[in-house]
C-alpha cells in the first residue's frame, strides 16, 4: 500500500473506512505521509464519494503546496492533530474515526488526571497488533475530553502523546480516536486492532463477563 499514489491510498482507506461505519456522516478522516509530503483529506465531504483530485498536498510545515481541483473544499479541521502525530511520533499515516463503539468505550473510561482518562486492555490477542506489544503487555489508550472544533483538541492530544510514549491512539470522549502508525497499511492494522478491542470491552460490559486474564 506504501508504494501506491497517497492520493489513491487515501481514497481506498476512506472506502474501507465508510463501510465499516467508521467515518459516516462525513465526519473521520485519513492522511498520509510520503517523503517530505502530507496528503490530507477536506473538510466536512462524504469519505465513500471522496476521489483523488480532492485531496490536499502540503509540506511538513503545513503550508498548502497543491489544493484540490475544487476550490470550495477546504482543509480538514484535524490538519493540526494529523500535523501532531507526524511531528512527535514519525508517523506515515494518521486516520481519525468516529466509531460509535468506540465512542461507546470511551464513555466507560473514568477520569483520572485532569482531562485525561484512559482504557486499559491486556491479554487479548489482537494487542499483539499493535507495534511494540505482546500478550501480556498492557496497551493503555489515552481519552482526552471533546471540544467543539477539532482544532482545540491539538494542545491535550499532544500532552496525551507525551504522557503516553508507548500508544499509536488518542480517544476522545463522546467523539471518536486518532489513530497513527508508521505506514498508512500499519495505521490500517492499529485502527482494526483498537476498534475491535473497544467492541469487545463494550461485549465483556454486555455480557457480564469481568474476567478474562489468566490465573496468576
Ligand atoms: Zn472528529
């Protein structure tokens, strides 16, 4: 996937993303990184219909090098969380969903430091997804609180982002997760992991199951 045109990998992942009720409504979003570039998507348009010519090119700075052929669309409201990981985590690709489990799952998540709360998962298979954690290891994902532009959730993503070294995801409440990863195909695989932990966190509440950890 990190040899196709960004532009088409956007587009193929917004699909991906659209059927599985990640990015409805036109909210969500996707971008990637290649060499010195930064493919984003615009704001606020439907991700199924979303082709290649709609896509903004910028540099790592931010500035716009090549708008969309439409001059109505404008850049997303996430420019600044997507810019965020690129610059503090190396990411290659960022995607951001509005899942309603994992909205759901964040709404679970107490309040722990301020604006910041957290979910906790262990000993589920798929964390091994995740780069960087095995079995047992215990994948903590950040939730900071909404806010009501997009933009000012830049400056609690990135203390999230600093307090938790080891995450590839920022939640935020009542809103949906920021997922990134070193390639737009690993973004692809952390984003899969996240949504079906979340989805079996909300299951385990379901279905009265509490423990699932091995004796110790
Ligand atoms: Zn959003």
């Amino acid at each position: 996937m990190q040899n196709e045109d960004p532009r088409s990998t956007i587009v193929a992942m917004c699909h991906n993303f659209y059927t599985q009720g990640w990015v409805s409504g036109t909210g969500g979003g996707m971008s990637v990184r290649h060499g010195d570039r930064v493919y984003m998507m615009p704001s606020g348009v439907e991700k199924e219909k979303i082709r290649p010519e709609d896509i903004f090119v910028l540099d790592l700075e931010g500035k716009v090098l090549e708008p969309p052929t439409n001059p109505d669309l404008k850049l997303t409201e996430c420019a600044s969380l997507f810019f965020s990981a690129y610059r503090m985590r190396a990411a290659g690709a960022v995607m951001h969903s509005h899942s309603a489990n994992l909205v759901l799952a964040t709404m679970l998540a107490e309040r722990r430091d301020g604006f910041l709360s957290e979910l906790e998962f262990t000993e589920f298979e798929m964390i091994k997804g995740l780069e960087g954690h095995r079995l047992y290891d215990v994948f903590r994902l950040p939730v900071i609180d909404n806010a009501a532009h997009e933009y000012d959730l830049t400056e609690q993503l990135q203390e999230a982002i600093r307090r938790y070294p080891h995450t590839c995801a920022v939640a935020v409440r009542n809103h949906g997760v920021y997922v990134w990863g070193p390639t737009a195909s690993k973004t692809k695989t952390h984003a899969e992991c996240i949504h079906y932990l979340c989805e079996l966190m909300l299951r385990m509440r379901e279905l009265g199951i509490r423990e699932h950890r091995r004796e110790a």
